[in-house]
C-alpha cells in the first residue's frame, strides 16, 4: 500500500515537540510492516538544506478547480528528495510561503506568521495533488495526516471525491486538539476550496476557519496519540470546543499509543552521554547525575534527589504549579534541573525560584537536544505534570533511562505509567509517581512518595528496573496503524 505520510517537523532536522519524533519513528516501522511510505513536508529551510539527491517534480496546480474557483497562494512546487537516514521525502518548495529562518509557525516575535493559513493550505494542497497523480510514478493509496497544519488535506481529497474523482483514501492524526490552526474567514476564497465547505459540518468554527475541524469532519478514519487522551476529547474541557464533533465521530475515532525510538533515545546507545549505561550497569547514571549537576550548578551531592524537567513552558504542561512546589523540594533536601523554554512570564518565574534557591534550583531557559538527553540521564525523577498531555514522549524516555516519571493521571501519561503506591509495590507494577488534581498539593505529595521511596534504595532499584525494561515501540503501534489502513484499503 502507498501511504504518503504529510506533516510538518522532523527529527532531527525540524523539531518544536513530540510530532517530530513521531514523523522519524513510525513512518520507518511502517515501512518495515511492507507499507510504501513516502513523506510530505514543507519545504522549510532546514529540510531543504538537509535534502540530498532532489528532483524538481511539477508546479502545484493552481487552475480553477473541477468545484469552482482557482487557489490563490504564492507560488510552489514539488521536489522529491532524500533527507539522510529518512525515506523519500516530497518538499513544497516556495521561497513566498516557507523561506524564513526559525520556528516553523512562528515569526521572531514569536506570533504566528500571518500568511499561516496559506502557508500550510500549500500542505494539504500538495497532498492532495499527489492524490490526483501529481507525481505520476506514484499515487498514494491512503494519505495520513498530522495536526492541523496538514488539516485541509482532506478537505481538498473530499472536494475531489465530491467532484467524481477518484481519491485516496484518509487518516487525521490528532497530536494536540490544542493547536486548532483558526484563521478569519476572509482568507477562506483564497483557499480554492467549494464555498459549501464553510459550514458547521465543514471547516467553519464560529465564524472562523479550523484546519483541524477540516480534518476532523473530512478524514475517513480518526486517530489521536493515546486511548486515555482519545476518551478525554470527547467531553469538555479537553474537546478545546470540538468536543461535539468528535462525539459525532467518535465511531472512527482510536488512540493508538505512541512509540520512542530506542536507536535515539536509550541509555545503552546514547551518543550525547559520555558513559552509556543500561539495566545492568547502572555506574554510567551516577556519572550522568554528577556531571549534570555540575553542568547546571547544582551542588554535586550523589544523595540529593534530583527532579528533572525538559518541556515546553505552556500552560499544558503544568509547570505554573512548580514555584509552589519547589519550597518542599528543596526542604527535603531535593533539587531541581529544568530545561525549557516558551511562555515568557512562566520562564520569568522559573528563574526567579532558580535564584531564590543557587545549587539546588537550577533552570536552563533554551531548546537544546543535548542537554535534553543529559537531564534525562543525570535526573531521579522526570516531572511531568501536565494538565493535558495527548501521549507524552518524555515520561516514556524517563522509563528506559531508570529516571522515575512523576505524572499526572491524564492522556498518555495516565496510560503509561503506574504509581508507586503500596499495593502497585507489592504487586511489582510500580514505574513511577501518579497524582490527580492539578494542584501544587498533590503534585507535592506526589514529590514526597518519591522521596520516601528514594530512602529505600533497594525498592528504588526494583522500580527503575521495571520501567527501563519496559517497551513502548513503534513497530506495536505500526500494527495499529496498518490495521486501520486495512480496513479502509482492503486487499491493497
Ligand atoms: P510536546 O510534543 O507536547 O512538546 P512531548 O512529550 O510529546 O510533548 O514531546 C516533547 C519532545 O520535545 C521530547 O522529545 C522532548 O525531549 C523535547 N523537548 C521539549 N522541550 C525541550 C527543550 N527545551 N530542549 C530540547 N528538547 C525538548
């Protein structure tokens, strides 16, 4: 089976969260399932610079359309290239919608671009292009798409089908219901899609344009990134205001768990860790906890519990409740190595509880894949306290690398990980800290679970060994993904 698979981050050439990892890990397990997955991205300038062996392909159609009025974008064409280690790659090219340095989404002033609409109606465009054989060679049977910025793929692979074509077949993967890509409405002419689309059953959201309801009310199939998560969109306040349409279409809706990929991230094989370490031979973890210590400032001491933290600063993650927490942590004798960056008053706030506390609170504002890997090595604890968290990769990094998640009991991470309370000990099902309200209270008490099990290294032990044992891979979460391309494909 063809399946182009269309997003817009890539690991390790374009990554602002786990959608990047995503895009590197399935679609090769996939492949390896005997699927024919060839990727779709823009043509952004990190990957165009990555691209080996390109090969101009054609224009991106932009004559009026079987349903009525021509697209209105920039110019922009197809290239087919290889990006190193990846499969085949189609990049749009256009210098008008994508040749601008940084974050993919936003500008230098950290707002969205303001031709984002167009720039990511290029994407679903191009797919559904290749849908109708803009490449010639090779037409996909199915087209699997990522968040929001590929949402109007399957609005446009529904236009062609109601225009008597024939279509490929699609799949929406939702990896944060968040980020719903809304514009005004006065950009909707410029789109080229039929005016009966801008309706309640359509892409029309309260006056305005949702690429991801586009996706939502078009797709044939549904996905998002974890079974909890896709339970918890059903209903207010995590259905972010679409809730109501994905009850309506919950019929094709599933969670499909995500995987890591252990080639990058295990402790065995990690390229950015100075001694790797694994189940057995847990001496390269000390050395990892020692060395970030005196990388971020933290007092070296080998007895302090050290809580690490690599996340976006967003609302979503929880880390608002922090400050509050970090008074117990530290009196407890624990400390604290955050690397993060977004939300400037949040980092503002962070800093601030760094420098009420030197050596023991240290915060690292930036976005650094190094040190990402070096906290998840150095630290005891990974925190994740999230207030929603569609998957969550770093709680499962934190499981191979023997550091004990802290989580709230929410999406992914109420799927993944398994409190140390008495009776989960006892029954050796214990991987890591699990509370409930999102409150500084019992993320407190959460902390102090972890404490009191940090005093008894023996059952330590035990519970760092259960999680890194663990396996959360892509080649199982492929088999989900191809049993649904099945059924939508049969016999293909
Ligand atoms: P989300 O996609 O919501 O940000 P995930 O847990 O799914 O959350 O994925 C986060 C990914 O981004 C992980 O690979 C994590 O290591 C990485 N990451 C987050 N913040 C940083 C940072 N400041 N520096 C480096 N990597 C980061």
């Amino acid at each position: 089976m063809k399946v182009l698979f269309v997003c817009a981050e890539l690991y390790p050439f374009l990554k602002t969260g786990g959608l990047a990892d995503v895009a590197a890990g399935l679609p090769p397990a996939l492949k390896a399932l005997g699927c024919d997955v060839r990727l779709l991205m823009p043509g952004f300038p990190a990957l165009m610079k990555a691209a080996r062996s390109t090969k101009p392909l054609a224009a991106l159609p932009q004559k009026p359309l079987p349903w009525g009025p021509a697209l209105q974008l920039p110019q922009a064409s197809l290239v087919q290239a290889k990006l190193p280690g990846g499969l085949l790659t189609y990049l749009v090219q256009s210098s008008g919608l994508y040749s601008r340095p940084g974050n993919p989404y936003l500008g230098p002033n950290g707002q969205d671009w303001e031709d984002n609409a167009g720039r990511f109606a290029a994407l679903g465009w191009a797919a559904a292009s290749l849908g109708q054989g803009l490449d010639p060679d090779w037409v996909p049977d199915l087209i699997h798409v990522h968040d929001w910025h590929a949402g109007l793929a399957p609005a446009y692979v529904r236009a062609f089908a109601d225009a008597g074509c024939t279509v490929p077949a699609t799949v929406f993967t939702i990896h944060n219901l968040a980020y719903q890509g809304l514009f005004q409405s006065d950009v909707f002419p410029a789109l080229g899609l039929p005016s009966s689309q801008f309706d309640v059953p359509g892409l029309e959201f309260f006056g305005q344009i949702s690429f991801m309801k586009a996706a939502l009310n078009f797709a044939d199939r549904l996905t998002t990134v974890s079974p909890t998560y896709a339970r918890e969109i059903l209903s207010a306040p995590q259905g972010c205001g679409l809730d109501g349409v994905l009850r309506e279409r919950s019929g094709v809706l599933s969670g499909i768990l995500n995987g890591v990929d252990y080639q990058v991230w295990s402790p065995q094989a990690d390229e950015f860790l100075s001694k790797t370490y694994d189940l057995d031979a847990l001496q390269g973890k000390a050395i990892a906890k020692k060395k970030l210590q005196l990388d971020f400032g933290l007092v070296p001491l080998a007895k302090a519990m050290v809580v690490g933290v690599v996340s976006r600063l967003s609302t979503q993650k929880g880390l608002h409740l922090l400050p509050d927490v970090v008074d117990g942590l530290v009196q407890r004798g624990g400390q604290l190595a955050l690397l993060g960056q977004g939300d400037a008053a949040l980092e503002q706030t962070l800093v601030d509880a760094a420098v009420k506390y030197p050596g023991q609170v240290a915060v690292r504002i930036g976005y650094d894949e190094a040190t990402a890997h070096r906290v998840m090595a150095g630290a005891d604890v990974i925190a994740v306290p999230s207030a929603f968290e569609p998957c969550g990769l770093t709680q499962l990094y934190g499981l191979r690398y023997g550091t004990l998640p802290l989580v709230r009991r929410v999406g992914g991470l109420a799927d993944t990980v398994v409190d140390c309370s008495l009776e989960n000990l006892e029954e050796g099902l214990a991987t890591g800290f699990v509370f409930d309200a999102l409150s500084a209270a019992d993320f407190l008490a959460a902390l102090r679970r972890a404490f009191a099990l940090y005093r008894r290294p023996a059952q330590w032990r035990q519970v760092q060994r259960r999680g890194m044992a663990q396996r959360f891979d892509w080649p199982t979460a492929a088999q989900h993904y191809l049993a649904i391309y099945q059924s939508l494909r049969p016999g293909v």
